[in-house]
C-alpha cells in the first residue's frame, strides 16, 4: 500500500540546498517502509487552494488506490488567506478533499498543523524565561479536529504532539528543532537564519516518528490492529510527547 502526503513545507522534502531544513515527510518513510511506499506531494507554501489549483492534488488522486492512506496536512498557508478562513473556505476545501478520496476507495487521514516555536514573553518581558507557546494557528486545528469527528474519519493531532514538545523541552532546547543559524553558518542564508516554523533534521524526525506512532494507534500498519472506535483515537492520545527528545 501507499500512503500519499498533501501539505506545506512543514510536510515537504526540502531542497538540497536548504539543508538541514526539513519537513517531516521526508522522514517518514524510515518508520513506515516495511508495510507502506510514501509518496510526498507536499509543497512549500501550499495552501488548501493552491494545491489543487498547481495541479499537486491531481497527481496526488492518480496515484492513490483503493486502500492507500491520504495524509493531509494544511493550515499554515491558508490562514495568511482572508477566504480561507477556518470555518469557511479552508473547512469546505477540505470537505472536498475528503469526499474525493473517499470515491477512490483509499482512506483520508487528518493531521492537525504543527504548531510554530513562538514563545511570548516570560519573567521580565524576556522570551528565553519560563515565555508562554502561543497559539499560532489559531482556529484552525479546532476545525480538523471538528471535521474528523463529523467526517468520521482517522486524525493525527500533531499540532497538540508538538505543543507538548515544545513545552518540555523548554525554550532553550527546542530551538534545536528548528533552523537556526548565524552569520557565516549556512551557505545558502549568510546572513543568518531564526525560523521557528521550519524544521531541522532532528525536529523532522521526530515528528515523522509521533506521525508513525500515531497511525499505528489508529490500527495502520503491518498488523492493522485497529479497534473499533480507532477513527478518533488519534484524538485522544496525542497529548503527550512519545517520541521522545531524540
């Protein structure tokens, strides 16, 4: 079987040149090979619209099957995008994604966005402190959350996994999931680099490893143990950080 990713950069391999920058799909492959091919059709910068409008969710519906897992994984884009707010356009969208896997026989599976690494100010205004995760992507993982038990369809909650991360680790150490860099030290941004929403390899890995886990809880792969409320359990059991701190 295959299980086919449709999302933004966060889920996209990332290029060469760009590295250790990484989505999370290009590490997915490591934990699901022996029962499932990935094929990542993700794109930086995609939104719900736009890839279907650059053609990506075409090529995504020829290459499902019966049977295949359709990952999808939208929010970061779609919320800089007045008609695609959460409740509106963003939700129908991916109504029409579901409705259109579904007519192919293969299984379409939520993922809630991963969550930015934006601290806010902790003890004296200063974000290195005890700083508060804000809620970067606003509604939007409420409404896949919403729409999966609605749809009754199978969902991953990374955006609750990484906010649990994040938190752990504190704001010194997860600044290690994300590509940081200084003056002089990457080729490609010289002039140095603090991105907070894209990860490097080891925040990739970790989250393509929960992604794994999680749809092993939902009863995918090799031995499909799958309960029988296992639609939803990707609900209920992401709160906590399983994958570990790597």
């Amino acid at each position: 079987m295959k299980i086919l990713l449709a999302g933004d950069s966060t889920v996209a391999s990332c290029p060469t040149y760009e590295y250790p920058m990484s989505g999370w799909g290009a590490h997915l492959p490591r934990h699901v090979y022996s029962w499932a091919a990935v094929h990542n059709f993700a794109k930086g910068g995609a939104s719900t619209e736009s890839f279907r409008e650059e053609g990506l969710w075409g090529l995504l519906l020829e290459t499902a099957a019966e049977g295949d897992l359709v990952l999808i994984q939208f929010g970061h884009n779609d919320q800089k995008k007045v008609h695609l707010a959460a409740r509106t356009g963003y939700a129908a969208n991916l109504r029409t994604m579901v409705a259109e896997v579904r007519d192919l026989g293969a299984v379409p599976v939520f993922c809630t966005s991963v969550e930015r690494r934006h601290f806010l100010g902790g003890a004296g205004g200063h974000p290195d402190l005890d700083g508060v995760l804000a809620q970067s992507l606003e509604d939007y993982p409420d409404v896949v959350r919403e729409l999966a038990l609605e749809l009754q369809l199978p969902a991953v909650d990374l955006n609750a996994w990484t906010r649990a991360l994040y938190v752990e680790l504190g704001v010194a150490e997860s600044q290690s999931l994300f590509c940081h860099f200084g003056p002089g030290e990457h080729a490609f941004w010289p002039a140095g680099l603090a991105d907070n929403t894209h990860f490097s390899q080891r925040g990739a890995s970790l989250v393509a490893a929960e992604v794994a886990a999680q749809l092993g809880r939902l009863g995918f792969g090799p031995r499909r143990l799958g309960s029988p409320d296992s639609a939803t359990a990707g609900l209920t059991t992401a709160g906590l950080p399983s994958a570990g701190r790597g």
